[in-house]
C-alpha cells in the first residue's frame, strides 16, 4: 500500500496493528514494479483486497465570503 500526504501518519501502524485489514485500492500493480522505499505498509499486512473500478476525485472548495 501507497499513501498519500497526511495520511501516511498513522494508516501504516494502524494497518500493521489491526486484527483484519481491509485496503480500496485504485490500481494494482505486478510485484517488483514499485520500489521497495514507495511501499508504505507491505502486503503481509493486507488480508482484503478491493478494486475500484471508477473514482471521482472531486475538489471541495469553500467559499466564506463573496468573490471580488
């Protein structure tokens, strides 16, 4: 599994530690295709596996006050 950002802060060790891990991923890759320094928490860790077939990446943007 690959992290991004804030989210490499505890879903590693939250993964190592838990009973049953369950990871939605977005693409699977062959072994070997990632380096061994790209990999966040190795698949030993990983008991589920789920594709995703389609993902919105919506970007939410708050607006306070009216533009100028």
């Amino acid at each position: 599994l690959v992290f991004r950002k804030t989210a490499r802060n505890f879903n590693p060790i939250m993964a190592a530690a838990a009973r049953v891990t369950i990871a939605e991923v977005e693409e699977l890759v062959e072994p070997g295709e990632l380096g061994a320094d790209e990999i966040h928490t190795p698949g030993i860790y990983v008991q589920r596996l789920i594709v995703g077939d389609h993902y919105d990446k919506w970007i939410e943007k708050r607006t306070t006050r009216p533009r100028a």
